[in-house]
C-alpha cells in the first residue's frame, strides 16, 4: 500500500485501489472524485444505508469507504450511484 492520495491517482489506479468502486462513465467518475475522494484521503468515514443490523441490531455502524465490510464486520459495503450522488450500500 503505497501513501500516494487517492486525489493524485489515474482513474485506473483508483479503481484498482478501491475495490468497491466500479468502472463508470466519465461523469460519474468525476463526481467520484467531487464528492468522495477527497474525504477518502482525509481518512473520513461514511454512513451507509442496510446497518440496521450492525453493532448487535444497534445500527449506526460507518465504513471507511475502501474495505469490503463496514466497521463492525456484519455487512460487505459498495458504492452506489444514485441520481447523481453517489452513496454507501450494504449489499
Ligand atoms: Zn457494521
């Protein structure tokens, strides 16, 4: 893992170094970089939707946007793009 930000990074780079992201249209590619890289290289984290059942049913689990599950381990999280804003989703 190189300490490179996500900001500097070519397209294919930062697909390969989020694996749940996915290839897109070049709009939504740079709403990507709009909206989440930056707070990516802030080390932020994101609310998604489908943590009802996180923290033992609790709920308001986060998820750092880069790992395949979210921070309680209970549900795999993706990116989603969703008219024009992209967001988390358990899946
Ligand atoms: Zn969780």
């Amino acid at each position: 893992m190189s300490d490179k930000k996500y900001a500097d990074m070519t397209d294919a780079e930062l697909l390969a170094a989020v694996p749940q992201w996915y290839d897109c249209s070049a709009d939504e590619k740079a709403a990507f970089r709009q909206q989440i890289v930056p707070r990516l290289d802030a080390d932020d984290t994101f609310s998604f939707d489908g943590d009802e059942n996180c923290n033992g049913g609790n709920g308001n689990c986060c998820w750092g946007g880069i790992e395949r599950r979210c921070a309680c381990g209970n549900r795999r999280v993706a990116w989603t793009w969703d008219h024009g804003m992209w967001r988390a989703e358990a899946y």
